[in-house]
C-alpha cells in the first residue's frame, strides 16, 4: 500500500477537518434557531404560527433541496470559493432578515437567501472530509456531523440571549456577523495540488513463491474488498470535485487486483466539465435507473417521512414546552440537551458505519424506530421541565445519528457510477420533508386547538419512516 500525499489522514488533514467541525457548527446553529426564534416572530412580526413556521421550514428546506446546484457550483470553483460564497449570502441573508417587517421578507432572506448559503457550506463540508481522510474517513464524516449537534447545542441558550438583550432585529443581525466567519473556515481548504493524489495497489494473487493458506485468502478478500469500498467512497466523493484544474482537489487514483480479475477505478467518476449533450442526456436516463431500485425509492420515502417528523418536532419543541409550563429560557435549554446527545449520537453513528458486520439500514431501523416511540409518548411525560429535558437528551441521542448514514447507505443501495445523482435525490427528498413538515404541524394544532396531535403526528412519521427503512432491506434482498 502506497499513500504519496502526506496530508491523507494526517498532517493539514486535522487543520481540514477542524475547519469543516466548524462550518458545519455554524449550519446547525442557523439550522436549529428558528424554532427559539419562532416565539419573537409571534409577539414582533405577525401572530399567526402557520406563517411564521414557513420562515424555518422553507431555510431548511432550501439547504437540502438545492444540494444539486450546489454540487454543481462546487465542482465549477472549487470548495474554497463555494465556502466564501457561503458565507457571504448568509452574512447577506441575515442582515438584509434584519430589517425584514414581514413574515414575506423573512421568507426571501432568512429563508431563501441564508438557506441556499447553508446548503453551499453542507457540501463543502461532504466533500473536503472525503479529499483529506481515507483509512479514517467515516470518523472523519462522523466528527464533522457532530459539528451540527453542536450547533443544537448552542442554538437554544445562545439566542435566547440574544433575543432577551437585542430583539428579533438585534439576534438577526449578530447572527449574520458569526455566519460570516463561514468565510474565515473557507481560506483553509486549500486544494490538493496536481500530482499530489494518492495511489493504492493491493494484489491478492498467488505466486509460486507465496502461496495463502485458505484462511488467509479470506481474510485477505476481506481486505480487498474494504479497500474497493474505500476506494468508492472516496472516488464518489471527489468526483465532485472538478480534476482538469492543476488547483483543485484530486480524487483517488487505484488500482485492486483480485486473483485475475482487475477493478480500475478511473481518475474521475464523473467530470461535468468534460460534459457535452450527450452526457447531459444520458443523466436523464441515470433518474429513470436510480428510481427502478425499489430500495433506493424505499430509502428516499423514508427519508422524506424521518424530515417531515423532525422538522415538526424541533421546530415547535420551544412553543409547545411553554404551553407545558415552562419558561422560555427553559425552552431553550431544551436545545442544549438535544445538542448534547446528537453530538455524541453523530460520533457513535460514524464508528459503528466502520465496522462492516453491522448493516447501515439496520442502524438506520433502530435509530428510527426508538425515535419514533419516544417522540409519539412524548405528551404523556412533557408537563414538567425536568421529563422536558429527558426528551431532549433521549431524541437527540437516537434521532441525529441518522444523519452520518446518509452517505453510507446511498453507496450502498445504488451502483457506482450513479452515487452523485442519487446523493442529490437523496436530499431533495429530505427537502421535501423538511419544507412541508412545520407548516403541517401547525395546521393540524390550529384545527383542533390541541398542541400534543402535532407531536403524535411527528411521533406516528417516524415509526413509518422506521417500516420503510424495514422495507429497503427487504427490497434488497429481493
């Protein structure tokens, strides 16, 4: 095994994966603000939960459904540029929220604007921990998702301070200025230079000289085969990155040898800048093929049903534990549990997605199904602050680790050469989720005046969206 690049896995790997931890911080705190802020749009904007709930449901939603025209625009300018861009439009998005007197205003700023800026950082942050980490690439993935749980760490106390000294205007505005640091993370990511990629050959095949004992083929099949999977992972992942610049970052060059038969993997998997019209239409053909998977479209209903409960429940956590009877503070700090056990879900998440024995979609099932059960029950146990806190604790712990599976399972269910259209459908699908979830919610409590059905209707999304990730195993196996 040869590594040529000095910086996979180690040396200015660390600095990468340091700045990435804290694009993706900066994500989740935006991510997860709108459900505090969702309180002061009540009293200073326009008392009508339905349309103040499309505020954080539409900037969610945009950072997943665009994730394809921010793959594109990655791969155009590279990950650097994309993170200045980033920072900027939600440094732009946030001040312009500001002075934004109207539920509408918010939408196009806050919403659209600062949204799109969110979706721009989250691809950046996909994409450089895969050019800098191979060995150690799914606790690479894992420590930058935990980025987001700490972000929901913060999200509630942080602007609940805010809102209490500087209003709605005030938080809007000193949160445009700390998104703005997106662009101090961007500097970092400097490219892999041409030349500097990586190559790696594992031969298994049998000389006269050295033969393997039957154990030691296995376990030596056992190695290759991880190596292809790495391999994969990490070819899909820089395949977003643009090779026929000398600055930008290089995906991996291998080559596996297995007894007599050769799996070569080519410099790029997919090179939109050598795109023509045929490619162009071909990649129309790639939807129709990616969807004929029952397991992929199994896989995309659920994630669309896990979206529209998590939206649901994250977003009215703070309103719906003040009807509880706690204080707004108290709320808030709801948050801050929730943070604690994403962070720690979103690490367990990338170390248990290492080890090959353990299924992804099985984990994905678990985490879902307990998900679910504590979320549906979640009205009989929330009348004091302390079960509050518990619920926080339980549901981030079991609840955000979903997130660190995403990529595995995707390369799990679809062939090679159709990850990155996949990937893309994978988040819009979330989007969807993500947009509708909130509006519904809230016009279910407006309907029948009960706020626990929201939570019940959230509860219920999840043990489906648990019997779907049931059903992409099934479908598997078919």
């Amino acid at each position: 095994m040869e590594v040529s690049n000095p910086n996979i896995d180690r040396g200015y790997a660390w600095v990468v994966l340091a700045a990435a931890f804290a694009l993706q911080f900066m994500v989740g705190l935006l991510a997860y603000s709108p459900g505090v802020m969702n309180i002061a749009m009540l009293d200073e904007i326009e008392n009508d939960l339905t349309k103040t709930s499309w505020v954080g449901s539409i900037n969610f939603g945009t950072c997943t459904l665009l994730g394809p025209v921010a793959g594109l625009i990655q791969d155009k300018v590279g990950s650097r540029t994309t993170a200045l861009i980033a920072g900027a439009l939600t440094f732009i998005g946030m001040t312009s929220a500001s002075f934004c007197k109207s539920v509408l205003g918010l939408v196009l700023t806050y919403g659209l604007i600062s949204g799109f800026g969110m979706c721009l950082a989250c691809n950046v942050v996909g994409v450089v921990a895969g050019n800098y980490f191979l060995k150690r690439r799914e606790i690479a993935f894992g420590v930058c998702s935990a980025g987001g749980g700490m972000g929901l760490f913060a999200a509630g106390p942080l602007v609940r301070y805010l809102l209490r000294n500087y209003n709605l205007s005030g938080t809007l505005l000193i949160l445009g200025a700390v998104e703005f640091h997106m662009c101090v993370t961007g500097v970092t990511f400097r490219p892999l230079r041409h030349g500097h990629s990586q190559s790696l050959t594992i031969s298994t095949e049998e000389t006269p000289t050295n033969k393997l004992t039957d154990e030691n083929n296995t376990s030596m099949h056992e190695l290759s085969k991880t190596a292809i999977s790495l391999l994969i992972k990490k070819a899909e992942v820089d395949g977003l990155e643009d090779t026929e610049h000398e600055t930008t970052d290089q995906p991996i060059h291998g080559l596996i040898t297995l007894g007599h038969d050769n799996v070569s993997l080519s410099p790029s998997l997919y090179d939109p800048a050598k795109a023509g019209l045929k490619s162009h239409i071909c990649s129309v053909f790639i939807v129709f093929r990616i969807f004929k998977e029952m397991a992929f479209l199994m896989y995309c209903i659920s994630l669309t049903l896990w979206t529209l409960a998590e939206s649901s429940a994250v977003f009215h956590l703070p309103y719906y534990t003040q009807l509880k009877g706690s204080s707004s503070d108290q709320a808030a700090t709801v948050f801050t549990a929730m943070g604690f056990g994403s962070v720690i879900s979103r690490i367990v998440a990338g170390m248990m997605t290492s080890d090959s024995k353990i299924p992804y979609i099985i984990i994905q099932f678990g985490l879902l199904g307990l998900s679910g059960i504590i979320v549906l029950f979640f009205p009989l146990y929330s009348h004091t602050y302390n079960t509050q806190l518990v619920f926080g604790i339980l549901y981030g712990t079991y609840s955000q680790g979903i997130n660190t599976l995403i990529g595995p399972i995707v390369l799990d269910l679809v062939t090679v050469k159709d990850v990155p259209v996949a990937y893309g459908f994978a988040f819009f699908f979330q989007g969807i989720g993500y947009i509708l979830g909130p509006p519904i919610a809230s016009w279910i409590y407006r309907l029948s005046g009960v706020y626990d059905y929201t939570y019940i209707f959230a509860g219920s999304s999840l043990v489906l969206s648990a019997m779907s990730a049931a059903a992409v195993s099934l479908a598997k196996r078919t």
